[in-house]
C-alpha cells in the first residue's frame, strides 16, 4: 500500500534544506535576539535575513514584513487594529463570504461591538464581482478585506482590480495570501494592497510562523503589548527557529516558483482528466478555467454518497485528502464556501478537496484515482440513493 498526501493547502512537509537552516538556531546561535551580546547579535542576524527572503518573495521592503504566529493572527491583526484606528472615520468592513475563517470570524466579533460587516457574494465559480465592491462601499467604510486565492476551491481572485477600486475611494485594502504565496507570483507593488497575511506551512515551511505585509508609511496599533520586538508592534521574544525556517522556505519558493507551478499545474491535470473521464456524476467546484485556479487544487462534488465516507476509505489505503478546510474539518455542516457559489447541500456533502504539491507524482495519480474509483463504486453501491438525480 502506497502513502499518497493530497491536503498541500491544509500544511505541507518541511522540506530538508528549511530543517537544515533552522536546526543551528535551536542549539548554536540560541540567543534571544533583543540582547545586545554576541549570541543575541547572532540570532538576530538570522531573523534579519529571514525577513529579507519574506520581502523578495513578495517585492515588498523588509521593513513593511512584520513575523507573527502565523496567517490567523495576521488576519485578526489587520481587522481589530483598522477597527481601531479607524473607528472615528467610520464603521463599515467590506470583505467576502468565501473568506477564510480566520477573517469571517473576526468581523462578526467586531459586529458584536458596533462594527458593519457587508460580506459580499460571489459567482458560481468563487469569484467577487468588482461592481458589487464599489456598490458595497459607503462613506463609512474603512477597509476591504478579500482573500487571494480561496483555500476550499482554489479560486484566484482579480485583487489588483479589487484594491484599485478600494482605494479609489480612499479606503484601505487586505489579502489574505495564505494559499498565494509560494503557488502564484505575488508582488505586492503590482497588486497595491496596503496588507498581506502570510504562512510558512504552507510553502514547505514550519508551523507557528507567519507575516503580515504592511505598506510603509500606514499607522496601525499594536497587536501584542509589552515589548519592543517587530518594530514595537508585536510584542513577544521572537520565533527564532521558526523565522528562520520561513526565510528559508521563501527563499526556495521564490527560486523554484515557476517548476512548482508547473509541476503542480501538470498533476492536477492529470488527476482531474482520468477522474472526469472514468468516474461518473462528478462536479468540479470552482474556476472550470484552470488559469484562474490554484495550480495544485481540485474540488469535487461526488453525488450519491457522502464526502466524510469517501475520505476514510481512502485514508484506509493510505491516501489523504480533505473533506473543505482544514480550519473546520473538525466542524458539522456543509462548507460555506460550496454554500456561498450555490452548490446544493446534497452536492456539497459529497465533496472532497485534493490538493498536490512538489512530492505528488504520475504515479500517485493512478493509484489515487484506481482507488478513487472503487470507493465511489463501493458506496454508491450502498447508498440509498444509487441511480437517482441530485439526491
């Protein structure tokens, strides 16, 4: 029995030259950086290069890269610290209702104090219809927060069209590019957003380390008090290690990008063609148009049987995949993303996210398909339901 991971959008492994970099800053250069002695000096050096690498990633300055936990944090930081700056000017938070949760959750808890929230719908496909941005908009509104690519369906949304409008009406602008950076170019000059939350687990990285962009020159709050660390904006002696391992990790995705796109690209392509061809009764969620995709993702709608069913049998021949996000796959209810494009429940509850990722290969795709096939056959065999239309 073969191992086949396909949940690259839920974490991925550490690759070996990121675990090299980080090992020496357990046990050699273990300073803490805020202290003004040689180990300290060493460790900061690290954390100085590691910043350097997040900043070539996404053609930003180093100095507009701030480390956080990781990409949740980011995205709580960018929306409460608004809030509160802003909260004299106005009130209003646009963002979209395919956001991760990580955003969706942090609004209605601003909602709770005073805040409006509009959550803007999208197409069929996942994608924000700019017209309805600009309507969304009021005198009141103080930020626009629209995710990058959607980590569920994979969709890539048009932000520097987005962003252009935002601001057009002086209002700030936030992506969240979780699933973006490391998949896609990203160049944060390019697109004109005023923030950008990152993650290193999800380009070969470490847990527990993440980035928010913020344009030079833009005044927020702190996030966590009590020290000086990250430019007196998040306090808390630095994720040395972990830094590091996302400068690292940076650093690879930024010099491998576009082998990665294509190998991703290529073993989708090849999963998705024997899948649609050899198993009926299968919808594809998301961009039917794959240059508007995630290079690496599938979202499929298998009707008859359950998508929770599906993904234990495949786990019991040694293949992961995920049944929606990660974030919630621990949650009742149908994705709110499926919910969101208008797949119907009895659709969504049959769906499964495959993602792939650099260790995917030709051979995966046809065991993973081979087995993908007997299970649909198996349960649709003693689904109540085998044979009719739509549920």
């Amino acid at each position: 029995m073969k191992n086949v991971y396909l949940d690259y959008s839920a974490t991925t492994p550490v690759k070996e030259q990121v675990v090299n970099e980080m090992i020496p800053y357990f046990t050699e250069y273990f300073g803490n950086p805020s202290s003004l002695y040689t180990p300290g000096l060493e460790a900061k050096e690290g954390l100085i290069t590691a910043r350097n690498r997040v900043a070539e990633l996404i053609n930003s300055r180093p100095e507009e890269i701030y480390f956080t936990s990781c990409g949740t944090e980011s995205d709580n930081w960018v929306l409460e610290a608004v809030a509160e700056a802003l909260e004299n000017k106005g009130n209003h938070i646009i963002t979209s209702k395919i956001e991760h949760h990580a955003i969706l959750h942090t609004c209605q808890h601003l909602e709770k104090f005073g805040f409006e929230v509009t959550y803007l719908d999208v197409d069929s496909e996942g994608f924000v219809r700019p017209e309805e941005l600009e309507s969304a908009i009021k005198d009141t509104t103080i930020l626009v927060s629209i995710m990058m690519v959607n980590n569920e369906i994979g969709t890539i949304q048009p932000i520097k069209e987005l962003a252009k409008i935002a601001h057009n009406q002086g209002i700030l602008f936030h992506t969240d590019a979780v699933q973006a950076i490391g998949n896609m170019p990203v160049d944060v000059k390019d697109l004109d957003v005023d923030f950008m939350s990152m993650s290193a687990h999800k380009i070969y990285g470490p847990k527990g380390v993440g980035a928010l962009y913020k344009r030079r020159g833009i005044q927020i709050p702190s996030f966590i008090h009590g020290g000086a660390q990250e430019k007196k904006k998040r306090a808390g002696t630095e994720n040395t290690a972990g830094i590091v391992g996302f400068g690292k990790a940076s650093e690879l995705a930024r010099m491998n990008l576009h082998s990665h796109m294509n190998h991703s690209s290529k073993i989708r392509n090849m999963m998705w063609e024997r899948i649609e061809k050899e198993i009926p009764d299968i919808i594809l969620n998301g961009p039917k148009d794959f240059s508007k995709r995630h290079p690496g993702n599938l979202n499929i709608a298998i009707s008859y049987i359950e998508g929770e069913s599906v993904l234990l049998m495949l786990d019991f021949n040694g293949i992961c995949v995920s049944t929606g996000s990660a974030c919630s796959s621990e949650t009742l209810g149908t994705s709110h993303v499926l919910n969101a494009i208008g797949v119907p429940v009895t659709k969504a509850n049959g769906a499964i996210r495959i993602t792939v990722g650099d260790n995917t290969t030709e051979e995966d795709v046809d065991y993973v398909v081979d087995n993908l096939k007997q299970v649909v056959a198996k349960l649709r065999e003693l689904s109540p339901v085998n044979g009719e239309k739509g549920w």
